[in-house]
C-alpha cells in the first residue's frame, strides 16, 4: 500500500498564484514518475504535469509557461507552481505516483484530491 498526501487548493482570485504539495508513503521501493492531473466540473480528468525518474518532464499545453512541477526525492516530495490563475483552472487537482513496490510489481497510486477554485 501506498499513501499520498496532499494539500495546497484554496480560492484564490484570477492573476493569483497557488503552490499544491503531495507527499509519498508507505511500500515504495522504486518510484518510476509522478505526476498531477486534474478534473473540472462536467469534464474527464486530464494530465496537467508528470516528471519521470530521470527528471524528464511533461506539460499540458495549458499548463505551459504558467505551471512548474518539481520534486524533492529525499523526502518523497513533489510540488506544482500554479501561476496566472485562469477561472477555467478550477477543477480538483489529484497527486499521482507510478512506483515499484517490490523488484518485479509496478502500480498507480492516487491522492484524495485538492479543490482549487479560480473566481473572476
């Protein structure tokens, strides 16, 4: 089993920044990526970012120019910078972590999902 913890999501006007945060726990042997996705009201949940074991990363393309994903592995850390702040950014924003819970077994774990609400 494996845990995700994550916060950050508030109200925030449109021009404002937010920072959400996920930690990691539990049978983790060998993380492979992480990532952040999100779903809006009415909508399929999407990819915003992912950054890979070797630090390779990938952007939505609304994402481009005004988020950064980054980590922090000591800690099982990983952080997105949400900058410029659009009302059509509101969604719940889920953590995600593809990790190895022993040599030979690989799976997606999830977070519970942090409301981020964008108002004009």
């Amino acid at each position: 089993q494996v845990q995700l913890v994550e916060s950050g999501g508030e109200v925030v006007q449109a021009g404002g920044s937010l920072r959400l945060s996920c930690k990691a726990s539990g049978s983790i042997f060998r993380i492979i990526a992480r990532g952040w996705y999100r779903q809006a009201p009415g909508k399929q949940r999407e990819l915003v970012a992912t950054i890979n074991a070797g630090g390779g990363i990938n952007y939505a393309d609304f994402a481009q120019g005004r988020f950064t994903i980054s980590r922090a592995n000591a800690e099982n850390m990983v952080y997105l910078q949400m900058n410029s702040l659009q009302p059509e950014d509101t969604a719940v924003y889920y953590c995600n972590t593809r990790t190895y819970t022993d040599p030979q077994f690989w799976d997606d774990y999830w977070g519970q999902g942090t409301q981020v609400t964008v108002s004009s």
